[in-house]
C-alpha cells in the first residue's frame, strides 16, 4: 500500500515490490499468482477501510453513507479509485462494497433485481466519480492548467458534486418506490 500511496499504480510493479521487500520478484509469486491478484488484494484493503455503517434508522440515509464511505475509502490511497475500478471490471476481490451498498439499499423494500441494478449503478457512480477526482488531483500536483481543470473550484465543491449525484439516485430509487 506504501509503495502504491508514494509512486502511483502505474509504477507499482512486482520488481519494486520486491525490491522494497528486499526479496526476488520470483518470491512474489509464492503469494499471488499475478499482479492482479495483487492488485486485487490491495483494493480490498482498500474497501475494507470503509467505516461500518449502522444499520439502524433511514435506508437513504444508509445509502448516502455508504457511498460516501467508499469514496473516502479510495480517496486516502493514490489511484485507489482506479485500483478497484479494475478490479472490479476484471471481477477479482471481495464483493464487500457491492454488499454495503445493496444492504443499504435493500432496507428500502426493493426487490431483488432492483436492488442489483440500483447497487450496479451506484457502484458505477461512486467509482467513476472519485476516480474522475484523482485524476484532477494528479493533474493539479503536475501542474497541467486548462480549461478541464479549473484550480479556482472551491475544495468542497467536489464534496457537493457527489452528494449532488448520489441524492439524485436514491430520489430516483424513492420515487420508484412510491409508484410502485
């Protein structure tokens, strides 16, 4: 996780691994097969970070939270929402935050398939969105100005923007519980 917080995922290879670990690279792969399964056992350290999320009270507000709580789970690591992006694609790691999230949304009354659909693309939104940040965040510390990234953008403005999209989902989700 070091290696991937100072250096990035692009420069997280099995020979600096090893070398830091000051092991061979072939030694790596006692433990995992491939870097993937690598990559995939640090975005569910990664997931794993979020804080537990009371069951109690207003499924919404469950919801709300455990997006929240992944974002900032991926946020605390360079190109952590780009790890578990991957991840996810390839279908490697745990299943823990599609679980959170479908608990979550489950407390609301849905049935089965929306509920898949509804963590699917929250998943979907939660990911692309914090990974959309980092990117910026990565942009901003080279330096590169332009007119995709505006360095006048109040902090908390991408704090608005997600909650923004995620309160648009679950009033999405409420209203099709209303109707239905």
């Amino acid at each position: 996780m070091r290696i991937l917080d100072e250096y990035g995922l692009p420069d997280l290879t099995m020979r600096r691994l090893a070398a830091a670990l000051e092991v061979q690279p072939s030694a790596l792969y006692w433990h995992f097969p491939n870097k993937q399964s690598l990559l995939a056992e640090l975005a569910d350290r990664i997931v794993a970070e979020m804080h537990a999320v009371s069951t109690e009270g207003d499924w919404a507000a469950r919801v709300r939270t455990e997006a929240f709580a992944l974002r900032a789970a991926m946020l605390a690591h360079r190109d952590g929402a780009e790890l578990v992006t991957s991840t996810f694609a390839l279908g490697l790691g745990s299943q823990a935050a599609q679980d959170s999230l479908a608990a979550a949304i489950t407390a609301g009354g849905f049935d089965d398939e929306s509920v898949q659909r509804a963590t699917t693309v929250l998943l979907h939104f939660v990911l692309g969105h914090v990974e959309h940040e980092q990117q910026r965040q990565q942009y901003r510390a080279l330096g590169v100005h332009g007119d995709q990234i505006d360095d006048q953008r109040q902090e908390g403005a991408s704090d608005a923007e997600f909650a923004f999209g995620v309160d648009l989902l679950v009033g999405g989700l409420e209203s099709r519980r209303i109707r239905g």
